[in-house]
C-alpha cells in the first residue's frame, strides 16, 4: 500500500465539506463476458470523473498468464495501474487467491490513509471474500472511516456477510463519518434493511425509494452495487449507464457526492 501521513499544512487547511466518490467492480481489466482486455480504456474513464475516492471490487493484485496474452497487460497490480497519477495513496485488500494470482478489494484516495484493514468474510465452503477498512485523514482533523464490500453470491453467505459488516460498524467511533460502498450481489435487496440498524443508509434508496440498477451492465436488471452513509449526507446519485461504461466491466459503476 502506498501511504500518506497528514503533516501540519494539511491540520491547517479548511476543512472538506464534500467528497466525490466512486464505485467500480473492475472485473478484473475485462469487458463483459471477458471478451477484451479494458484495463488501459477503464482507466481513463475512472480518471475522467475525477473522484476523491474510488472504490474497487475484483482488481488483480497478480496474473501470471494475462501477460502472456496481451501486448498491453500491465506490469504493476491493476490498482496502481488505476491510481496513476491521480491518487497518491491506495490500499489494496487481498481476498482471492490462486494458482495464477490474486485479486481482491481496492481504495483509490487524494487523501492520507492513516490506516488500513482486509476483515475476511469467506464463509467455510464458499469463495473468499472480504471487507476493505481503511481510516483516512482529511484537513481539520477529521477521520473518515471507509469500508470496500465485495459479498459471497450466496444468500446464507451474505447475511452472515452482513452481520460482519455491522460488527465492524459497531466498533467505529458513533459519530465519525462513514462511507461503505462496494458490490453486495444483494439481488434480492435484503442488505438495507440489516444495515439501518448499523446507522447506515443506501444512498439510491434514499433519494428514489431503491437501490439502482447496475447488472449487467449492458441491459441492468438487479441492484447489486451500493453506497451507504453514516453521519453523513448524499447529493445526485447517478449510475454510470452510458458508453465506455457499458464496456468496461460486467457492472456498472457507482457516483455520488458526498457531504460531511
């Protein structure tokens, strides 16, 4: 992980009253039914919307293979192929791994990372899984505290998931800002309910009664991705519905602006 310690100008700054953020299952650099390597076309899409913080779910740490196969593979791990420039700071979580590789959850931040933890949530006879905290310093002292979800496609494995999420929730300081975004495959939308009594709110429900609609990208149908708040408040939510997107992974990404 790189990182960023807060040094006395960024106590001094003004503090943030707004965060954009973004949320995208990068399938692994591939275009829907894997088809075509996207990763370099992803990243200039992600850079387009110029978020404070971008949430990634199923980014390749490592492939052994891939490289063999296409002329343009990169040689870093795709999330710091994705953060380029932009975003000085990441933190990456490994939930899978396998002969070829890994991959796992990813926070792109223009701010300091103090710290940062992958919380397993695999269930026994089921896929690997985990949850990405990480505590980010913004000016004015203030902690923002982060998770990055990527949920089992099992309904028993989710609600136990859940339950997790919560434990984890329940152990952060009750009034410092929250932000929990990521792909819950909760296509049965179950997820709101458990996590309102975390103080949590999903911030499409809030402003259209339900979660969007973001798979499969091309034609959405199930509300799989998501973005909760705590102590904190959502400003035009939007689904990124529109080419490159459409293109770029199997889901469709996420945005919101946050105020704190």
């Amino acid at each position: 992980m790189s990182q960023m310690q807060p040094d006395g100008p960024l106590a001094a700054a003004p503090a943030v009253h707004t965060l954009r953020v973004l949320t995208v299952n990068a399938h692994k650099g591939f275009s829907p039914l894997n088809r075509h390597y996207v990763l370099p076309e992803l990243r200039e899409a992600v850079r387009s919307e110029d978020a404070d913080l971008v949430f990634l779910q199923e980014v390749l740490g490592s492939h052994r293979h891939h490289g063999l196969r296409h002329r343009n593979w990169s040689d870093v791990p795709q999330y710091e192929f994705l953060a380029d420039s932009l975003w000085p700071v990441f933190a990456y979580g490994r939930n899978a791994v396998y002969p070829e590789g890994e991959h796992g959850n990813a926070l792109l931040s223009k701010y300091p990372i103090l710290r940062h933890d992958n919380l397993d949530v695999s269930v026994h006879g089921s896929e690997q899984r985990g949850l990405l905290h990480a505590v980010l310093a913004l000016p004015a002292d203030t902690e923002l505290h982060t998770v990055c979800v990527h949920l089992g496609l099992d309904e028993r494995q989710r609600r136990r998931q859940l339950h997790l999420l919560c434990e984890l929730l329940h152990s952060l300081p009750g009034d410092a800002p929250v932000i929990v975004a990521g792909d819950f495959n909760d296509w049965r939308q179950r997820a709101d309910g458990v996590l309102a009594e975390c103080g949590l709110h999903e911030v499409f429900s809030q402003a259209h009664g339900r979660p969007a609609r973001s798979f499969p990208a091309r034609w959405p149908l199930l509300c799989l991705d998501r973005i909760y708040l705590r102590n904190a408040r959502a400003h035009a939510p939007k689904v990124m519905a529109r080419k490159p997107w459409t293109h770029l992974s199997d889901h469709l990404p996420l945005a919101v602006e946050v105020h704190l």
